[in-house]
C-alpha cells in the first residue's frame, strides 16, 4: 500500500487539493537530493517518509497535527513486542 493510501484511509481525500499546497509539508536539501516529508506522516531519515508534492491531499490539510506519526503507528513498538517464552533479557544477565 502507498504511504497516501494509508493517510486517505484515516483522514479522507480532499480531491481539489495537492499534498505540495499544505502546511504540513515540509522540504528541504539533504546533501544532493531535495526532499519533502508529510509531518503528520512522519520525518525519518530513510526513503520510507518521502513525500510526493502531487499526491491528492487527505483531510489533514492545513490542519495542525499534535498526534503521533502515521509511520510510527504502522509498525509495532518495541515495548509492545512480546519476548519469546524462556528468552533472556541483556539486562537481566550478571557478567
């Protein structure tokens, strides 16, 4: 699934507005590449949260965003990750 589908599933689609217009897009140089990111995606440093200026905007157009990164809720946390039965944990092994 692309990175805007996932945001048109949770927000809507605004089909007269373009990602490249909104506030919450943000663009910059990083070394020879020029990159937009989404904020209310996610900015990391991989390819992963690049951003296409003319995607069809969701409905978190121009509107501020204070909630967790879209990215960070597609994959699991590391707390949330059970640990396998009888495996140890680093910190609990004296030296």
């Amino acid at each position: 699934m692309r990175k805007i589908d996932e945001m048109h599933r949770r927000f809507g689609v605004l089909s007269d507005k373009r990602c490249g217009d909104c506030n919450n897009l943000i663009s910059g140089r990083y070394r020879t590449r020029y990159l937009s990111k989404c904020v209310v995606y996610g900015c990391t440093h991989s390819e992963a949260s690049d951003w296409r200026k003319k995607y069809t905007a969701c409905g978190m157009f121009n509107k501020e965003w204070n909630g967790k990164d879209i990215i960070r809720c597609l994959s699991p946390e590391k707390e949330d990750i059970e640990p396998i039965e009888g495996q140890e944990c680093l910190f609990d092994v004296d030296e």
